[in-house]
C-alpha cells in the first residue's frame, strides 16, 4: 500500500507538472464559438486551433509568450501571458474584419485592381516555391467524419456491423516532417491513433502540396502560370495584419466544376505571397472546401501554420462527411541562399515606362557582361526591380541549372514515410497531452464505441488464425469470380493452381472447355518461371487439343518466354471479340462474329525492358496453319438469320488457303522519352501520360527455310498522347501508320487487322478502337493510316448545368479514322456520356465511307474517367 501512495504522488505530480499552459475560447461579438480559429505563438512559431466548439488547449512551460488569434473574416488580436504552474484563462472575442477599399479611378473598360495583383503574385509563386531551401516541422492531423446516409438495400447488414449514421470516423497522428529543396520530403509517424473508415477522403494532396505550384490535389491553383485561362479576380479590398496590407481577392472559375477553385485567397502586398485563402473545388462530384492560414516565420517568410479540409459528397446511395484539421509547429527553415534578397515586382500592363527601362537596362547589361555561365553567378546581384516576364526568365534558367546538376532532374518529387514501431501504442493520457486541438463529445464517444468494436474483431480474427493454424499446410483455395480452382502450395518456392474451366462456344468448335493448369517457380528473388498448359477439348470437333506457355523472368529486365502447341487463335491476334462475348451473342442472337484458324506451332519470344522509357520485343514462330469452317449451326433461340462462314468477308481477299508452314520474326518496342517519376518510400513509380509514346513493328516472313511460304517484310510506327487543351478539356491521340513493303507471299493472318467492333458492349481502348467498324473487312496486305482522337469536354451539352456536373459526368466528342489502299476513306463520328454511376460510358457513333453516311450504333464501355479523388 505504502509503494502504491507514493507511486500516486509521482503520477500526480508527473501530471501536474505538464498541467500548465493557455486555455480558453474564441469567439465573434455575438458570443457564437469559432471553430479552427489560429491560434499562434510567437516565441515558439507554433501554430494551433481551437475544436469545433470554438475551445483551445495549449500546454506550455512557464515563461512569457505573445499569442496571436486569427480567423479568416475576423480581425486578428494579440495577447501577452505569462505562464506559471497552472493554466491561464484567455477568453477572446475577435471583432469583424474591417475591409478597407483603396481609391480607384473608374473608368470604361477600367482593368480590376485584382487583375495586376495576382499578375505579381503568380509571377513570384515560383520564388516562394524556392524561398525555403530547408525545414522541419512538426505536423498534427486529425481526421472525423461519417456516413450520413447508407442505400436501403444495405442500411440492416451495415447496422448489423456495428455501422449507422452515429459511426464516427476518427484518426489522429503525429509526424516529423524533412523537406529539402527541390522535392523530397521526408515523413517520420511518431504517433497515430485511428478509429474507423476514412473512404479514401486523405487530405495529404493539400497538407503537402502547396498552392504555390501549378496544381495542388489535382486542381489548378490560382498561383498557376494558366490561371488567367481558368478564373476570373476581383479585389474586395484589404486590411493589416502585423504591420502588413493584406489584399482580399475572389476567385471566380470561368468555368465551374471539377479541379477548379472558388473562394477567397488574401495576397500579401510588396511580397506577394499567401496570407490566408478560403476555396472549394470538386472531385468528381465530390465537394473540397480548403482553408489555409498562413503566419511569419520569418521577416518575409510566411508559411501556412493550421489546414481545414472538408469533404462531403453522394455516391451510389452513400452519403459522406468528412472534416479534417492539420496544425504545423516547431518550424526550423533555412532560406535559400540565391534568393535571399528582396525582388520588387514590376508589372508590364500597369507601369509600362518603369518596364521599358528595366528591359532596355537588361539588354545593356547581356552586351557588357562577359560571363557566359549562369552557374558561376549570383541569381540575385542585390535588390532589384524585375518585370514578371524577367523574373520568370531567371527563376526558369535557375531551375534549369538545378535539375541539370540533379541526378534525377526526371523525378517530380521524392518522400518517404516511416512509422516509429511505438506509432500505434500511445495510450489516452497520451494522446490527452499532446493534442494541441481537444476533442469534441462527439469524438470522444466516437473512440469509445469503435475501440470496443475493435475488441472484438480482434478477437474474432484471433480465433480465426487459430483455426486456420489447424488445417494442412497444403491445402487448396478457391478462387474468386470466374477464375474459380483450387491452389496448392508444394514448398515455399513452388505452387501449382488450376482454374475451373468454364465451357464457351462458337461456331467452329461447338461448346469448348479450356483447363488453365499453372505453375509458379521461385529461383531466386528476382528470377521466377511460372509455366502454364492450356488443354483444350472442342465438343463439335471431337478434337482434344492444347499448348503450353513457359516464361522465364530474370535480372527484372528479361523475360523470355517458349510456347508452342497445336491451339485455335483468332485471325487477328488481338482478340478484338473475347470468347464469353462472342458465346452469348452467338448463342442468344445467332451473331458468330469470332473468327478463328488452328495452327501447331512453336515460338520463342522476349521482352527486354532495360529502363521503365524503352521496351523491346523480339520473337520468333514457326507454325504450321489449318483453315477451319463451321461445325454447327445450334443457337438457343432459332432465329431467321443464319450463321456466316468462318472465313470473314475482306475487300482484298478471298479467305481461303490451304494449310502452310510460316517463320516469322517479329520485332516491336515502345519508347517513351520524357516521362517523370515521383519516388515514393525508395520506390520509383511512373507519372502516366508525361511523355508520348512513340511505337515501332516490324515482322518478317522468311521464305524457304524451314519449308516456311511466306515472304513479306511488314513496317508500322505510332505515337500516342494526351494533352491538356488549354480549360477548355482534355484531348487523347493515337496515330499509327504502317505499309507491307513486301508481300510476295501472305495469307490472311498475316494482314494487318484493325481493333473493329460489331456489338454494343465496347471492351477495348476506346482511344484505340472503333466502334461500327467490321472486324476484318478493312484488313489490309497494303498501306494505311489510322488515327483515333478522343476529346473530353469541360462542359459541352448537358455538361453546361451545374449539378450534371456535380454528379461527375463527363462528355466527350470522338474521331477515328482508317484509311487502307484499297479501302474508301472510313471515318466515325461519335459523343459519349462519360463517368455514369461513376463507372459506365454510353456512346452514340455514326460511321462514314468518304462522305457517305453508313451506320449508326450505340455503344456501352467502361468509364475512362475513374480517378483518384486526391493525388
């Protein structure tokens, strides 16, 4: 008893010795609380903010400090207190900021204030971008929310999970973070405590992005160099803030919708950097509502100090909320020695007599200077007067010469997150101490009810490992969808598996089964061969046949694969129709569209990536190739339309060979030479779409050797991008062009085949694809040129109302194009509405010859427009 009382007393004096600090409330002059107002010490360049009740705790040592509260409408008051062995009670009332309007000559056509305002500010965006060479700081995040609102159908099994309305959703965390100029930024997770689901609703896009760069989660910042093409300004006046005039700026979308920002940003003036800003944007429906206070770390060095992020949406019946708040403290910056000397920005459009000189004076300087070397010499001489396009100019040179000395001037960015082990282990006394922002009821009861739940899940899972544990170390699995089997483990570097097969027909073969059998070998960790057989027995034939395929993947840059058998292909081997398709449309409409050719065969090919830019694909077959004719006319509905032969209608040819032999080479490769890269945790991932694609193929048939019958020499090339056109929407390019330089001797599957597309379900790229045209009657033993181009619209047609848009539609216009030397000029026409239920596209396409109208179709396909709310 003796050891627990003095036990006691260490604790409580434990306790009481961090029980002292400032405590107590912010609010307007009608005595309403604000929530997330700023709270900022002076002496420690810590920021915090009160909760939603308007309530703040700041646990300090004893000592002076100078207090500064601020929220955004509100003007800001300061407080000295001198902290003892208790807590200090400050109460404040913030008045209403007083918006003073500057005098400002009228005139028609008169420009707006805001306009030469915000000119200076994205002129300098890249300077304080490049301000801070280095810092630390502390970072807490803390993340609620709920689903308001569950669909019918799912509202009981959610309750009966423990999951309604009253579920709230809590994480905080603690972290360290490093950033080092030009882009790495390094996280280490002291402390995290999480309860709940987030639904992928991080805020991690804003607490480490920066509205300094062009975008920041995926939306263009009004600091963007692009800016003036998406948002409208306007000036609604200014104020002070420690000594400083701050200009209060609307943005206004010139378009509203996704990945655009509405809201109020506020502009120091003379320095031209953020004092605070107030938006939305939305993400695919989604609503974003991100505030930003921003404080001085340094004379002239304003950096933001607490983050609000709201998220709220609807999708497919789920209605969500979600609110986070991000506090940074314990700032410790070293500034950018090239940049250490005040720029005064001089803007063309307002001063243009003061610009001419500047200029004048540029040019008289370049012819004096002998220094060729931009390396050698200060970026800044002393204090100087740029015009924006001169100040863009030497920050863009600057940067240049910084990625030329980088060895990854390809990388956008590079962080890296690690977790203490002892992260997740923080009790509430903890939690209760450090948390510079406390807890409403609601959170806390949030923590309570899911910790319990927690318990027993853990539980539940303990008692399922136990269970598990006590079955056969070999035991098989099933599989899901339609790759039901059964997997056995024989070792720790050896497992075989098999899919159950599922029966398939066409008009060749009748109903037809394939067994997948696989193996997968471990040699080493970077070398592995996963053989799989493919036994194929085809009911209308009678005819058991099969292939097997063998790769070898090795040194992470090779796999060479051997494959060979007697098997049924498709003539274009692409697969333009897949088999389950082509079974329901022939059994349910009598549409055998799947054409197809048997062939023994044996060939070697490999893939040599040795850079994620450039991949490389030779390949060499011989083959021996059987025509085949149909074997059945059975359908499930006996309808008056009778099935067409197995050999396709063609413009050039009459498909009807005998059996050959065939040696071919193959080589064909992609080059992509301007991607980039983020590195994430050591890992080098690519940025899709930052560099075209640029293709090459090139196929031979070897005539005589081997008793082989072909001989032509075959030659394509392509290019593929996307690009953003201006606001307006985005455009996606595919050309190709290809020719048979030689085609003494060629038969059918040797012809260059098209992506065509004859039922209303779209599977393949469909800025790769057509929509109307057949599948082989275009197939060419010539030259062609074909192009398809996808545009997707901001706002076209139904796109124009507002809430459309909010639901995540998106509307897309359509060309694509096929040219063949035998062929008319065939072209398709088409608008889809893109996005449905967030995962369904629906095309309307008419087709061309010349300028003769020839069909019209309407298609379904998968979303292109599925994307990651944050980046």
């Amino acid at each position: 008893m003796r050891y627990f009382y003095c036990y006691s007393l260490f604790f409580l004096a434990s306790v009481s010795s961090f029980a002292q600090g400032v405590q107590g409330t912010v609010r307007d002059e009608r005595g309403y609380p604000l929530p997330y107002a700023t709270i900022y010490i002076q002496q420690l360049e810590t920021g915090t903010t009160t909760n939603e009740e308007g309530y703040y705790e700041i646990r300090l040592e004893s000592g002076r400090y100078d207090l500064v509260f601020q929220y955004m409408g509100y003007t800001a008051q300061s407080r000295s207190v001198t902290v003892g062995n208790s807590f200090e009670e400050v109460n404040i009332t913030l008045p209403t900021q007083t918006i003073q309007l500057k005098e400002v000559i009228v005139e028609a056509g008169a420009e707006d204030p805001a306009y030469t305002i915000m000119r200076k500010a994205i002129a300098k965006s890249k300077y304080h971008q490049m301000q801070v060479q280095h810092y630390t700081a502390q970072v807490y995040v803390k993340g609620g929310g709920r689903v308001k609102k569950t669909p019918f159908y799912l509202r009981k099994l959610l309750e009966k999970e423990g999951v309604d309305s009253s579920t709230v959703f809590v994480s905080e965390s603690i972290s360290e973070i490093t950033f080092e100029q030009p882009n790495t930024l390094k996280e280490r997770v002291i402390s995290v405590r999480s309860s709940g689901e987030d639904n992928d609703t991080s805020p991690n896009g804003f607490i480490y992005g920066s509205f300094y760069e062009p975008q920041i989660a995926g939306a263009v910042s009004p600091l963007s160099p692009r800016a003036f093409a998406y948002y409208r300004f306007r000036y609604e006046g200014s104020f002070y803030d420690r000594g400083r005039e701050v200009n209060k700026i609307r943005i206004i979308p010139r378009s509203e919708g996704d990945d655009v920002f509405t809201g109020v940003i506020y502009i120091i003036d003379d320095l031209w950097s953020i004092h605070s800003l107030n938006m939305f944007t939305y993400k695919q429906g989604f609503k974003i509502l991100a505030k930003q206070i921003y404080a001085p770390i340094q004379e002239a060095v304003w950096l933001p100090v607490t983050y609000n992020i709201d998220v709220t949406g609807k999708i497919l019946g789920f209605d969500l909320e979600y609110k986070y708040l991000a506090t940074v403290s314990d700032y410790d910056i070293t500034l950018n020695p090239d940049l250490d000397v005040a720029v005064e920005v001089v803007d063309e459009k307002i001063d243009e007599e003061l610009a001419a000189a500047l200029i004048q004076e540029e040019k008289l300087a370049a012819r004096a200077d002998t220094v060729t070397d931009r390396k050698t010499k200060k970026l800044f001489q002393q204090e100087q007067k740029l015009t924006r396009k001169q100040l863009r100019k030497m920050l863009r040179e600057y940067e240049d010469d910084l990625e030329e000395e980088s060895e990854t001037e390809d990388v956008v960015s590079i962080t890296s997150m690690t977790v203490d082990s002892t992260a997740a282990k923080s009790d509430s006394a903890y939690w209760a101490k450090v948390r510079p922002v406390p807890l409403n009821e609601m959170e806390r009861n949030s923590y309570k009810k899911l910790d319990s739940l927690a318990v027993v899940e853990r539980e539940e899972e303990e008692e399922e490992r136990k269970k598990e544990g006590q079955k056969k170390e070999g035991r098989s699995r099933s599989g899901n969808g339609f790759d039901l089997g059964k997997h056995f483990s024989l070792g720790k570097r050896v497992s075989f598996w098999f899919n159950f097969p599922i029966p398939y027909y066409n008009t060749v073969e009748g109903f037809n089964i394939t067994l997948p059998i696989n193996f997968s070998i471990k040699l080493k960790d970077s070398t592995s061969i996963q053989p799989q057989f493919l036994p194929r027995y085809a009911f209308a034939r009678e005819k058991l046949t099969g292939k097997g395929i063998i790769p070898y993947s090795f040194n992470k840059q090779w796999r060479v694969t051997a494959e060979g058998g007697r098997f049924v292909s498709q003539f274009n081997e692409n697969e333009p129709i897949s088999p389950l398709l082509n079974t329901v449309f022939t059994l349910l409409g009598k549409q055998n569209f799947m054409k197809i050719y048997e062939k023994s065969y044996g060939k070697l090919g490999a893939r040599y990536r040795p850079n994620d830019k450039l991949e490389i694909r030779p390949s060499l077959e011989w083959a021996e190739r059987y025509q085949l004719f149909n074997n059945t006319d059975y359908a499930l509905f006996d309808r008056s339309r009778e099935y067409t032969p197995n050999a396709p209608p063609n413009l050039e040819t009459t498909i009807d060979f005998p059996m050959h032999q065939a040696l071919m080479f193959s080589l064909s490769g992609e080059y992509e030479p301007f991607l980039r890269y983020r590195i994430r945790n050591g890992k080098k991932r690519v940025i899709e779409n930052s560099s075209p694609q640029f293709r090459l193929t090139y196929r031979k048939g070897i005539a005589s050797l081997l008793s082989s019958d072909v001989d032509y020499d075959f030659l394509e090339v392509g290019a593929k991008h996307q690009f953003d056109i201006g606001a307006r929407g985005r455009l996606f390019a595919n050309v190709y062009a290809g020719s048979f330089l030689n085609n003494e001797q060629i038969f059918f599957m040797d012809f260059q085949h098209f992506a065509g597309n004859r039922i209303f379900l779209q599977e393949s790229d469909p800025v790769g694809s057509y929509r109307l045209l057949d599948y082989y009657l275009y197939s060419t033993e010539q030259s062609y040129f074909a192009s398809h181009l996808y545009y997707q619209l901001r706002k076209f047609l139904i796109t124009q109302i507002f809430e459309v848009r909010m639901l995540g539609l998106k509307e897309n216009i359509f060309v694509n194009y096929l040219k063949t030397d035998a062929s008319p000029h065939y072209t398709e026409i088409g608008y889809s509405l893109d996005n449905i239920f967030r995962f369904f596209r629906v095309e309307a396409v008419a087709s061309f010859n010349d300028t003769d109208y020839v069909d019209f179709g309407v298609r379904i396909g998968i979303s292109t427009s599925l994307e990651n709310m944050f980046d």
